[in-house]
C-alpha cells in the first residue's frame, strides 16, 4: 500500500511523463482493476476498512483519530484462523481503543492487547511516518523506528524525520521544511539510500528472508503521502513542463454544493489552486511514485531470486488519492476520481490466473473486496456475515460472477473546519457516495442537496447535474441504492447463515415444545421425555 497514490499516476494507468515500469511489471503478470475506489476518501477510515473487510459506518472509526473498537476482527484475525501469519510493515494509522480495552480488562502488553492496537497484526515494524512536531509535542506519540533507523545513521537531532528525511537545506545551512510548499523542488537532505521507502524496503526484504511459509504481510509505505519532498536524484526528475493541466473548470465555483464550496475555500485547496505550487509540488509528487517504483523493482527482483515470485501474491493499492489542484481541491476528503478511485493490481502465480495475466478488469470493485480475497487465498470460507466485501479471485480467473450494482464511500468530515463552518452537528457531518459505473451520486447530511455527475457524458465529473431539477429519475435511483445498502446486514457478526440454519429445531429437540395441542404435531422422540407413569401423585383428583 502506497499512502495518497493517484490511480492515473502510473504508466500502465496512462500518465504521459512517469514511467513506473515496475507497476507496469505487476500489472502484466496479473490484472489492473480500473474501477477501485475506497470505503472512505481519509487514510484512517480507508485502512481500517482495508483491514476489517467493512464499511466505515460498520467498524466505526470513521475519520482519523477514532479508535477502531476492540473485539472488531480484522485480516490478522481472519488469517490466523486459517494457519497464516499476518504481519504489519510500515503505516496502518489505527488508533486503539484504549477505554474499550480497559473495561474489559485486556492487558495492553500482553499479545491480545498488542495486537488489539495494531489493527490485528504483528508488527515487523510499525512506523505511521508523520513525525510532526509543534509547541505541543509531537504529533505521533509513539516511538519511531525510522528515527532511531536514521539516528544510528549518523543523523544528528533528536528528530532527523523532520529535520532531514522531509526538509532540504538552504545555502545558508538552513533548514528549508518540506512542509513548505516553496521548497518541494529542493532535494531532500539526506542520502537516498536512507529515505523513507528505501528503508521501508528492506524491512520488507528482512522480514521475508526469515518468514516461514504461511504469511500475509502488509507492506505499508508511507510515501508519497506530504511532505512533497524528495531526494536526490529524484528531485530533479520531473519540472514544471512535466505538470499537466489542472483539471477544474469555472462552472464548479459557480453555485457549488455547500460542502463542496468550503472545501474549495479551505488552506489546502486555495494553495493548490496557484500555478506556483502545483509547479513545485507535482513534480516532487511525480520524483516520490518514481522512487517508490525502483523499490517496487528491488523488492520485486529479490523474490525472483530467492524463488518466491512463484507462490506469493502481489497486490499494490493505496488508501486514497490527492486531488493536486484538480476541481479547485488539494489534498483528499471528497469523491471525484482523483480521491476516491484507488490504483489496485494484483498478481496471482497459480496456474489459475494465467488466463487473465497482463488484463485488465473494469467492474466495480471496493478495498473491502481485498479481505475477503485473502481469506480465500489463504484456503479459508469467507465469513460473509462479517466481511462485507467480495472476494476478487473469480475475476482473476476469468470468471465473470454475479456483483456488485453500485460502490459505495463514506466520510465524516465532523472534525474538519468544514463542520463548523457551516454550521452542521458533528452527527450530521456525512457524506456518501453511491456509483453505478455511470452516474456518481453525493449524499450530504444536514438538509443538503445532493450533487450528481454523469461519467459517461462528463468524465471529469466538472457539471454538477444536480444544480437543476432535469434528472430527478437518476437521483431517485441512485437513493434507491443507498437505501438498499443502508438496509445491509451489517451487525450480525456472531451468528453466520450456516449456524443459525443449523440451530433451527435444536431447540425441539432439547425439550422446549410450546404451542403444543396434544403431541401428536411432532415425532414422538420428541415427547418422549414427557410421557410414561408419574413418579409420584402430589395432587388429588
């Protein structure tokens, strides 16, 4: 998983100037789904549906910083039951539910408290890699990995994250932080070799040479999530004449939905709608995916070297895109493709999968399919009582199931600046949106008006079709939809179809026989125990 990746940043996905030859690679040994798209445009809320297999308003952690509830089970969970490790590498941006593990008394340091805060995994090594640091101490807590890593290297402060890995240095011997958009076009001060994804990579490679058969592991870089900043000698990659053209249009800020138009007024999206920045920033966005593509290389070729290309599969996706100045926005949160719609290739060496190598698949596929698709690889009976999703292998095989009608994605934005500004309740603060492969639907709470967009017509989503009253029959419809997804069974985890089919009658046959006229309506082993002479006559007739 590579943190905010564009789906059209990569070659195979048709970028004119970056060549990611190694996504390219992956891609022609399996298939490219084109049509991904996240359970939630937020890392937090997006990772904890890649983990659990459900919806944000099933597993409850719906923004950053909300605690996945203890007891939801999760991939470590579902693999473990089938004999397969499942390991974290990197980011999982998970909170725990520390009350919730206090109230029931699990100790925060044994393996079941461990793990509980992992988001069900055994961390190799976590590392959320957002070292910030303010007047009220570091954003992120814990420790870092990746700090210690670049301290025994030699770096010399206290914070080499911030100070080196994501800042350059100006000729005054300054430092020039990469959180400045002004300074995404300088090199980053540290050796490459050392920089966040090399790292990461050979965490990767150390925890492989020593697996044994039987794991899932969870390589989760962080890049090229911000800072946008890169080093040598990938800075100097891409220019200015390498930006393309924003994609935004001048209807959208005419009339635009209320939550639409705050987000265009906020920081991020005013800063990328400058030409300046964008002219900075995207090529330093474009040196970071490059970057992350020669690692993908040296991952890639160290298992065909050591014989394990053939019996692991590969799958490489992210938990949201960046909107880079396109549709006026910066940053993420909403659900125009450039956010939403997420890259997704997979590999499967199995014989079964040759017909469809090099391929790709244009159904409606959600990250929540990717759960249930690893159940199956790992030989389990995906538990569709509790993972919402659907398992993805009877594409790779060149099947063609019944699916899904329409995707689904949420965001509570009741934490953001949006919220306040407009008024709304934090209980109201929701969006949704409902796709049908045509028409994308967004559903806000709090007494708003959808918005509507024709993807066959528009595919750059710029006309809000519902500014006007002409297409009621398909925002009827596509609320058809999301009442019948709202309808979903969504909590019944602990009771699967099989067992409550199988416990139907059990309860006969243990003696509880009410409604009965004479007896004569069931089998008689059934009365059985409630015939014969009385022990004893308490009562007289």
């Amino acid at each position: 998983m590579y943190d905010q990746l564009r789906f059209d940043y990569l070659s195979c996905a048709g970028h004119p100037h970056l060549s990611t030859p190694n996504f390219d690679r992956v891609a022609q040994m399996g298939v490219r789904f084109t049509n991904a798209y996240v359970q939630s445009p937020i890392c937090g809320s997006s990772r904890m549906s890649f983990y659990t297999g459900r919806y944000p308003s099933s597993h409850g952690a719906q923004s950053n910083g909300y605690p996945l509830r203890v007891g939801e089970q999760t991939l470590g969970d579902h693999l473990r039951r089938e004999g397969m490790e499942c390991v974290l590498i990197g980011k999982t941006h998970m909170k725990a539910d520390v009350e919730g593990m206090a109230r029931l008394g699990i100790d925060a340091d044994g393996i079941i408290g461990v793990r509980q805060a992992e988001c069900g995994f055994d961390a190799w090594v976590r590392d959320d890699g957002l070292w910030a640091e303010g007047p009220d101490g570091f954003y992120d807590e814990k420790r870092s990995p990746y700090n210690e890593y670049l301290k025994s290297k030699g770096y010399p402060t206290e914070n080499p994250w911030a100070h080196f890995a994501n800042a350059a240095v100006t000729p005054e011997g300054d430092i020039a932080s990469g959180w400045m958009f002004a300074n995404a076009d300088q090199p980053a001060n540290i050796r490459e070799e050392d920089s966040e994804t090399p790292w990461l990579t050979r965490e990767a490679m150390g925890f492989i040479k020593q697996a044994e058969p039987g794991w899932c592991a969870h390589v989760s870089y962080i890049k090229p999530h911000w800072p946008y900043i890169v080093p040598a000698p990938y800075h100097a990659m891409f220019g200015p004449e390498h930006v393309p053209e924003a994609r935004r249009h001048a209807s959208e800020r005419i009339d635009p939905h209320p939550v639409y138009g705050a987000y265009m007024r906020g920081k991020v999206a005013q800063a990328f709608q400058r030409d300046d920045v964008r002219k900075k920033v995207i090529p330093a966005y474009m040196g970071l995916i490059k970057q992350c593509d020669d690692q993908l290389g040296f991952l890639l070729d160290f298992l065909q070297d050591t014989g394990r290309m053939q019996d692991t599969v590969i799958v490489l996706t992210s938990d949201h895109g960046d909107y880079l100045g396109d549709h006026w926005m910066g940053e993420k949160d909403l659900f125009h493709d450039q956010s939403a719609k997420i890259p997704l290739i997979i590999y499967d060496p199995r014989p079964g999968a040759d017909a469809t190598r090099g391929t790709t698949c244009n159904t409606l596929v959600e990250s929540i399919d990717l759960a249930p698709t690893f159940v199956e690889i790992a030989g389990g009976k995906v538990p569709d009582h509790i993972l919402e999703g659907r398992s993805l292998l009877p594409w790779l095989r060149g099947e063609t199931p019944a699916w899904r009608d329409y995707a689904i994605s949420e965001y509570d934005y009741s934490p953001t600046a949006v919220c306040a500004q407009l008024g709304v309740e934090p209980r109201d603060a929701r969006l949704f949106m409902v796709f049908d492969g045509r028409y994308k639907m967004i559903h806000a709470e709090g007494g708003f008006r959808p918005m509507l967009f024709d993807l066959q017509n528009d595919p750059d989503e710029f006309h809000d079709l519902a500014k006007s009253d002409d297409h009621g029959a398909e925002i009827d419809m596509l609320y058809q939809h999301l009442a019948h997804w709202g309808r979903r069974l969504a909590q019944r985890v602990t009771m699967s179809e099989e067992k409550i089919k199988a416990g139907r009658g059990a309860s006969a046959r243990r003696g509880i026989l009410p409604f009965l006229t004479d007896g004569s309506e069931v089998p008689p082993d059934l009365t059985a125990k409630y015939q014969g002479r009385a022990a004893k006559r308490f009562v007289e007739d």
